[in-house]
C-alpha cells in the first residue's frame, strides 16, 4: 500500500481543484478510492498543508503512546493495566508490544 507523502497531498489538492472525483483521482494516482476519501476527510476544504500538519501530529501522537506502552510494559505493567491507564484499545497496546519486541506478550514467547 502506499504512503500519502506530501507530493502526492500536493497532487491531490490539485485535481480536487480542478473538480476530478475522487474515484478518477484514485486512478490516476494509483490508490485506493478510500484512500483519498479519507485523506481529504483530514480537512474541508481539501489543503495539502493543512493536511501534512496534520498527518505530521497524528504520527508524533501515536510515536509518543508506543513509547509509553514500551516504558510501561518494561515496568512490568499488565497489557490490561496499560490499555486501562493509558485508554487505548487492549488489542492495539498488544500489537505495539508484539511489534516492538521479540514478540514477549506477558513473558511467553509468542
């Protein structure tokens, strides 16, 4: 799949300003209909910019809840306990250590 990088946010605010649909964009970038959906969902109106900004803090959030998944599990907190404190679902803090380890989910290799 590929990643919406500023080029292609550049893209995509040019063709939703000369009126192409989101369908037609899809094809001629080479993605998903959902894709863009979702990508111009990110602001109205539709601003390359705007939606970089965006795009730059969701990933500095999610960055900073990995690591405190991470700093907390190594703490030995329960996946239940950090889901809890930290209210994020329990299959994502779970998918995080899974990803971010040798694969020790509670002490048991997986």
């Amino acid at each position: 799949m590929a990643k919406i990088n500023y080029e292609i946010r550049k893209e995509i605010e040019a063709l939703n300003n000369k009126g192409i649909s989101q369908k037609k964009m899809a094809s001629i970038l080479g993605l998903n209909q959902s894709s863009i959906s979702r990508e111009m969902k990110r602001c109205d109106p539709y601003s390359a910019d705007i939606a970089e900004k965006i795009s730059n803090k969701s990933k500095s959030q999610n960055e900073l809840i990995i690591s405190q998944v991470l700093l907390l599990r190594k703490q030995g907190m329960s996946i239940k306990a950090i889901s809890d404190r930290l209210d994020v679902y329990f299959d994502a803090v779970k998918k995080i250590i899974n990803d971010n380890t040798k694969g020790e989910i509670d002490g048991n290799k997986k």
